[in-house]
C-alpha cells in the first residue's frame, strides 16, 4: 500500500478545516491556499468527504464546508476511506492469488500488517491529531 495524494491531501485537509473550526464555514479556496493543494482537486475530495457525512456544504454568500460531526468522532480512517483510498499491502488485493493462483508465501504477513494500519488509523481522530502536534489555529 502507498498512500497516494488522494488520502494525505484528503487527511491534511480535513485538519485544517478542524483546526481552524471558528463555527462558520470555510471555502475550499481558502484550505488550498493554505495547504497548497490544488482547488479542483480538493473539489472533488469533498464531494466525497461530503458523500460520506464527513462534511456538511453551506450555499450562498458566506458558504463553504463545516465537519457534519465532531473532530474527536471522525477517524483518519474514515477520511481516507471516504476517497476511495485502499489499505491493502498485498499484492494480490484478495484476488484469487498472487503466485499463479496461490497466495504467495508472505501473504498472510501482508495481510496483518495492513490490519495494523488500518487499526491504527482507525484510532486516531482528528482531534487527537490536533492536540498531540498543537495544531489549533495553524495557518
């Protein structure tokens, strides 16, 4: 598994927009200027993120996203879940084999380190991620 930019952009940007939480939403424009993430690209991320209940869209002049939940109920999983990231090491992706039809020797090693992964980011919300590195109001 490698994270691509779809996950860590998607992670990034939901911790700006929870860190810099001042009740009102924020544009997406604003979270690209700051993270130095593309406009499109965070478009289409939150339309996902917002598929997925993560965020909320307000309409109209002040408009913008808020998070649909509380930071401390939404896991670094559930992020990367929500656009589309898969966390699978194996090779295989649990298709019918690896090796000519066989799992591969390390297979089963593959697929507990990927349930490690998964448990770990699981475990971690986004405020917790904000209050281990001091992040509230990051710019």
């Amino acid at each position: 598994m490698q994270l691509t930019t779809k996950g860590r952009y998607a992670v990034t940007a939901m911790l700006d927009l929870a860190s810099n939480d001042i009740g009102r939403p924020m544009t997406l424009d604003v979270i690209s200027q700051r993270q130095n993430i593309s406009l499109s690209y965070l478009e289409q991320l939150f339309a996902k993120l917002r598929r997925a209940n993560l965020v909320k869209s307000v309409r109209g002049p002040g408009g913008g996203y808020l998070l649909d939940a509380q930071a401390q109920d939404i896991s670094l999983s559930a992020i990367i879940e929500a656009v589309d990231e898969n966390i699978d090491l194996r090779r295989c992706k649990g298709l019918k084999g690896c090796n000519n039809g066989r799992q591969c020797i390390s297979h089963q090693l593959w697929c507990e380190v990927s349930e490690q992964i998964r448990d770990f980011l699981s475990s971690k919300t986004l405020q917790m991620v904000i209050d281990n590195h001091g992040m509230k109001g990051i710019k």
